[in-house]
C-alpha cells in the first residue's frame, strides 16, 4: 500500500472524468511531496517500534508525536507487521510544535484518504490523527513547550543599505544587490525571487510591476499579485535602479521564460573579475545564502537570526514603520490573512507609535511648551 494510492484516494468507477481531473488537482504537488514523506517516516518509525501505521490507532500517532517532541514514552505495543520497511530516512527528535502540528496533519490527509478508500469498499475506518487523545497531545507538547513563534528577524533600511555597499563591483555583485534590494522593498519569498522571469516585468518608465501569478499562497485562476518597484523621494538606496542595472548585464537572454537572477560561472582562465552567466536560475537556497552572507559581511547583529525570508519581514516592518497604510503592505507581500500580516506590521507600528514618539512629535509641534515628563 503506497501513498500515492490514496491522496487523493482511488476514486470510484461512476465519478466522471471532469470530476476525477478536478480531485487530483486539488491537492499540489509540493503539499503531495511532503505528504509522502512524513507518512514514509512515520511508516519506518512503526516499523521500528513494532507497530501498525495502518491502518493506524490514536495511541501510535499520539506517542509518535511525542517522540518528535523528545518525549516519547513506549505504549504497549500493537500489531507487529514484518512486511512494513524501515528504509525511509528517520524522523529526528526536538521539533517545534509549529512543524509537530504540520506533520500531524499529514498524517490525517493520509489517514482520510484511506478511510475513504475503504468505504468503497463497504469498510467504515476512522481518522486517528484527528482523534481527542492525538488533540490533547499536540495541546500537552505545546504548553510544555511553551515556544514562541520562531521567526526571522527584519533589518532596517540603513542595514540594508551598508549590505548593498559591500556587495563587491561585479557581474554577481550587480545580481546580489538587485536581489537584496528587491526582496527588502518588494516583500518577495526567496522562491518568488528565485522563478521571477522577464514575461512577469512590465516597465512603466517610473516604476517596474512584477506580476506574481503563482506562489505559496495564490491558486491557480487567483489575479496574479502586482508588485510596484519605483524610486524612492530620497537616499541612496533605490530599488529601481539596483533592477534596472542587473537587467542590462542580462538583456542579451531576455526571453519571456528565461528566469531573471541566474548563476555567475567563473572562468579559471580568464582576467580577475570575469565572469560568465548561466541560463538556469538560482535555487531559493543561494538566496538564503546571499542574504547571510551579505549580512555578515556587513557586519550585522543577530546573524543566526537572519534569514532570507527576513526580506519579506523587512518589507512590512519599514513600510509600516514609515506610515504605509496596512491595505497597501498587504497587497505587496501577498498575504491573504490580514492577522498574518500584522505579525510583521506590529513591529513597525510599535517604532512608529509609542509614548516616547509622540512625546517627540509633540514637542516637535510646540517646543515652546513646558512637559513636565
């Protein structure tokens, strides 16, 4: 019995072509991929322990999750299956409730797959991931745990800037800083980043939109997200300029479809400071690593802390740290839920608006007044 037999699960012989094309496509690709293998794991880790992942009970599911947490205790065990494989990589303890919880939830896709496979088949099987003990476990690691959300941190403007002044006169010098300039204005996934192509650019002369149709949280038939990079009223930093000087290096390759931020090749043989352009685009990796680095380099605090998607964080934090209204710094980094967005605005509100800037701004308007603070 594999997975790919049941997400989505064998259909029944009367469901109509057009309804069959629309069920397998309704769970994508990437979600599908990690489905697979945190079942595979979870398969291997049964095997190990002499259980039955299927068709599965609520006290294996709840101890496994347990074991993620590092803290797993041993149930009795159940029905020892030897064909079961314990092949697949193993699951490593200490995870965070966020990825804890994630994988719980693939195990219940897989397990409502399976139930209804096994209803066409006249068999009633419930879901034990979605079962109270499994519940009382996640809520058990999560109140023991006690963790705080672990995201990246953002950078101000002025950090971006000193991190664009050390990025060397060169070919991957020019990519990296339209990369990091585009990513911190432009509140990008480094994945968004690494697919942009040229068909997604229109120039307008004052600005560049970039139309994102697909990324992790639009659906196909969704409008594509439209995302304006134009000049700034004043500073050095000027995300339209950093794009436009990496677009001339590579206007030679300027197909719709020819991804714009690409691999620089050295030549051994060639004069310091040549390079050579690939046609492949940079995997959303290099750009966490160009953000990292960058940030070392320019001698930035917190490093562990940092990350590429601390672009996008930056993005909201300044905007709304500069007054942008909450409308407009959604639009740009795409979220969907306005409360997910506000995990990055609250920070910026909170430079903007506290008691020691308004006292500021006060006292800005009529320094003549006397305050007794």
């Amino acid at each position: 019995m594999t997975i790919a037999r049941h997400l989505p699960p064998s259909l029944p012989a009367t469901l109509s072509k057009a309804a069959r094309s629309y069920i397998e496509a309704s769970i994508a690709k990437g979600t599908r991929a990690m489905y697979a293998r945190e079942f595979a794991r979870f398969e291997a880790w049964c095997a190990d322990q002499g259980y039955a992942a299927i068709p599965g009970e609520a006290t294996i599911v709840a101890s496994y999750l347990a074991h993620l947490a590092g803290d797993a205790e041993q149930i009795v065990k159940v029905s020892r299956d030897p064909a079961r494989s314990s092949s697949a990589k193993k699951p490593k303890v200490g995870y965070a409730i966020a990825t804890i919880d994630r994988i719980r939830a693939a195990l219940s896709a897989f397990y409502s797959a399976y139930a209804s496979y096994e209803a066409t088949q006249g068999r009633t099987v419930s879901n034990p991931a979605r079962d109270y003990i499994v519940q009382q476990t996640i809520k058990g690691i999560a109140n023991r745990k006690d963790e705080h959300p672990n995201r990246k941190r953002d950078f101000s403007k002025v950090e971006l800037e000193r991190m664009l002044r050390i990025q060397p006169d060169s070919l991957a010098g020019t990519r990296n800083r339209a990369i990091l300039s585009l990513g911190f204005f432009g509140g990008f996934r480094r994945s968004e980043l690494a697919k942009l192509t040229f068909g997604m650019l229109e120039d307008n002369g004052d600005s560049i939109t970039i139309s994102i149709a697909k990324s992790k949280t639009a659906k196909k038939g969704d409008e594509p997200r439209l995302v304006v990079i134009g000049r700034l009223p004043r500073g050095r930093v000027q995300p339209l300029d950093d794009l436009r000087a990496w677009l001339s290096c590579v206007e030679d390759g300027a197909a719709a479809k020819m991804p714009i931020f690409r691999r620089v090749w050295r030549t051994k043989d060639a004069d310091e400071g040549f390079a050579r352009l690939g046609t492949r685009p940079l995997c959303d990796k290099t750009i966490l690593d160009i953000v990292v680095d960058a940030a070392a380099k320019a001698g930035l605090k917190r490093i562990p802390e940092l990350g590429a998607h601390s672009l996008r964080a930056s993005m909201a934090t300044n905007f709304s740290k500069n007054g942008v209204p909450d409308s407009l710094i959604q639009a740009q980094g795409g979220w969907k839920s306005v409360r997910q967005m506000m995990t990055y605005t609250r920070r910026g509100k909170t430079y903007r608006d506290n008691p020691f800037a308004e006292i500021q701004r006060l006292d800005e308007r009529d320094p003549t007044k006397e305050r007794s603070m």
